[in-house]
C-alpha cells in the first residue's frame, strides 16, 4: 500500500494534466530556475535547506519535471544534510525529498546510510512523544503538537516504521478537536480551532482509519466556513484574509471528504490564479510581493486540485 504522501504526489500528478501545459511548464522552469549551487533550494532569503527543498521537489514531481542531472545535483544537496537535523520538521522534509527523488528519478538519497540512520530518526521521534498521545516540537515542549504528530506519522509511514499502538495518537487528536465540533487545535492550549490543524488531524485520522460520518460533516461544514470574499480560505475565523497554504490544505482536506462542493471552486481558482506571475511562481496571498517555492507548490496544487474537479 503507498504510504499518504506517495498516493498524494501520484493524485496531484495525475490531477496536473488538466492544467495548461504552458501554464505547468512555466513554473516548473521558475522553480529550477531558484535551485542553488549546492543543488538545494531557499526560502525567500537565507541558504539552501530542506524544507524549501522538499516544496521544490514536490513541484518539480508533480510536473513531470524531476529528473536528470540537476535532480542529482538536489540528491547530493539531501545526503549533505544527512547527519545535520534537528527538527521533525526538516527530517519529514528530508525523508519526503528523498522519497520523491527515487520514485521520480530513480536516485536513492540513503543508498550509503542504511537502516541505521532510520533507526536513529525512530528514535528520536519516540523522545517528543508526550502523555497526551501526540508528538512535540521540541524536546523542551510538554505538549503533542498535531502538524508534528502528522509528520511524525507521515515520516514513518515512508520509512515503513508503523505505530505499534496507534490509539494513544488517535485519542490525542480527538481531544485536539474544539468544543464547536469539526475544527481542531495546534496544541491544547488553544481554543481556536484552524484550517491547517483541521487538515492535519485529518490526515491523521485517515491514515489510521478512524474517521466517522459524524466528524466527517462537522469538518466539511468548519472548513465550509474558511472561504472568504477573496475567494481562497483562511487560516482561522479572526484572519480575515485568504492564503494559498490554508487554501490547498483546506481544500484538498473537504475533496478528501467528499464536501469540495461547500465551497465555491470558481471564485477559488480564481484566487489561486491571481496570485500566479507571468514569468513563473506563486504569491502566498493578495497582500504579498514576493514568490517562493513553497507557495509555488501550494499554488500548482490548488490549481490542479480544482481543474480536476471542476473538468469531471
């Protein structure tokens, strides 16, 4: 069985060919057009890390784009890194990287680590596990954290690591969910539930086959309510304003569902396809004036999520 992320890579992918060809082309070269020396990638300053690594690579795999020298050049940028992370998030950002290079291009990332290093990356992950059932951010955090538990759990399914016991996990994001129902929290603490957490806890519950009709309406209707004006969907009820992560991950999340058709998909394409620039890339929302490879990939895929629904 493909691991969650492999399947949405393949579904994005297949998803691509109702989008312009030039339309897809045009950015794929605007992301190898930002690849670094050192064969990795950058945010908006800085060097190359994996993070913004892995969003190019997720761009160039679901073009069609990934192969060659240059996606040997980003292996060797990975391997380089191999031995420096220190956050779950750039591991799951190394490890997905990798995984997209040898499903694409056929590059082993790990060739020389072996299972050693993915023993050590099981291990450390166990030591952010808390009382709660979720996984932290830091070692220095007491609480789960559900965009780290979905990574963890992501991360683990392409090392082929299951959970031995699940239902800690799966109690921790039940107890993530607010008190109005469909909505889910980043850490306990909070008391609004957001768009991304709600996708994350949802990723969570269908990776381990615990999702119920019940959740399933509450969430349809939450994320129901995060389109704005502008079109795309918002972080959480107190932004006003619309963003491309909220509006991929919100609407990837309710086509998941089976509730796309709560929003409107028009005026969302629309949004997405305002904030594309005529020489390649992707702003993240209408107030901003810079492009960079992750909202690149969450653009393409809002794009490509909502032609293939609005083309079947």
């Amino acid at each position: 069985m493909s691991a969650y992320l492999q399947e949405l890579t393949i579904r994005l992918a297949t998803a691509m060919g109702n989008v312009p060809e030039d339309v897809r082309q045009r950015h794929a070269n605007w992301v190898w057009a930002k690849q670094n020396g050192d064969g990795g990638w950058a945010g908006r300053e800085g060097n190359s890390d994996p993070y913004y690594t892995s969003f190019a690579l997720r761009t160039l795999a679901v073009t069609g784009e990934l192969y060659g020298s240059r996606a040997e050049s980003a292996a060797g940028f990975l391997r380089s890194r191999l031995d420096k992370q220190e956050t779950v998030v750039d591991l799951a950002a190394l490890i997905y990287g990798a995984s997209l290079l040898e499903n694409a291009a056929g590059i082993d990332v790990f060739e020389k680590v072996g299972i050693q290093w993915e023993d050590s990356v099981t291990d450390f992950f166990e030591t952010l596990r808390r009382d709660d059932g979720g996984y932290a951010k830091s070692a220095s955090s007491n609480v789960g954290s559900t965009y780290n538990s979905f990574l963890v759990l992501l991360c683990r399914e392409l090392m082929e690591r299951p959970l031995k016991n699940a239902n800690p996990l799966i109690q921790f994001i039940f107890d993530q969910e607010t008190d109005t129902g469909g909505g889910f929290r980043e850490v306990q603490q909070q008391k609004r539930a957001g768009t991304n957490p709600t996708a994350a806890a949802i990723g969570i519950l269908k990776i381990l086959d615990a999702l119920d009709d019940e959740l399933r309406e509450d969430t349809i209707n939450f994320l129901g309510e995060m389109q704005t004006d502008e079109g795309g969907l918002r972080a959480n009820t107190r932004i006003p304003i619309a963003d491309l992560l909220s509006s991929f991950t919100g609407f990837l999340t309710l086509t998941d569902l089976g509730g796309h058709r709560k929003i409107d998909r028009t005026q969302l394409l629309r949004y997405a396809n305002r904030l594309q620039q005529p020489d390649g890339g992707f702003h993240g929302a209408e107030w901003d004036k810079v492009c960079d490879v992750e909202y690149t990939f969450y653009g393409i895929g809002c794009l490509a999520l909502i032609h293939a629904e609005l083309d079947n």
